[in-house]
C-alpha cells in the first residue's frame, strides 16, 4: 500500500512538472514568434528587402531631419506596422552603406534621440 502511494504522489508531481514545461514551452513560443508580416511560415522570405524599400519610401516622405520616431509614424500612416528596432536596424543599414542614403545630423545621447538626415 505505500509502495503505490509512493508511486502516485510521484506521478501527481511529474504530471505538475510538465504542465509547468508545457507553459514555459507556449510562452517560449510566443516571445519568439515574428510581428514581421515580411516571413512567411515556412522559413522563406519571399519579401526579401521589403522592409528597406518600406523604411526608404517613409523616409522620403519625410523632411530633410528626421528621428526614428518620424520614420515610424511614415510608416504607420502608409500602413505598415514595423518595431522600432527594425527601423533602427535598418537606418544602420543605410548609414553604412558604400554610398550612403542618409548621415547622423545630431548623435542621440541619454533620452535624447538621435537625428538624421537625407544625402543630397
């Protein structure tokens, strides 16, 4: 008799830690899922650059100084829900480039946000 109740409270406590496995695993899942509409669910990309051609077209819609916080709202005004992070990301990008599409006006420092500005 106290062998199976050994045996049961045994159970009862891996049946308990895998459900606690089972939510990590789900919550898991979830942060590590895309907000990029860009990724398809099968690992292709067929948008490939999309999110550049989206920064570019905010910027140009921008005026010459603008901050990532402009870039975002261009581009939520087109419609396209991109993170900050991404549109930080790519502006990187664009600094860098061998012909560069736009230079750093005022360096971003504390809570003060970085500016830019269009190559002319």
């Amino acid at each position: 008799m106290k062998e199976q109740q050994f045996i049961e409270r045994h159970i009862k406590i891996l049946e308990d830690e895998l459900a606690t496995a089972k939510k990590f695993l789900a919550s898991v899942l979830a942060r590590n899922q895309t907000t990029s509409p860009y990724v398809s669910l099968n690992g292709s990309k067929p948008g490939y650059g999309k999110i550049s051609e989206d920064v570019r077209a905010a910027i140009a819609r921008l005026r010459n100084r603008f901050t990532i916080k402009d870039v975002e709202i261009s581009l939520s005004e087109m419609g396209k829900k991109i993170d900050r992070l991404t549109i930080a990301r790519c502006i990187n990008r664009l600094l860098i480039a061998k012909k560069p599409e736009i230079r750093v006006v005022r360096k971003g420092k504390g809570r003060k946000a970085a500016r830019y500005g269009k190559v002319t």
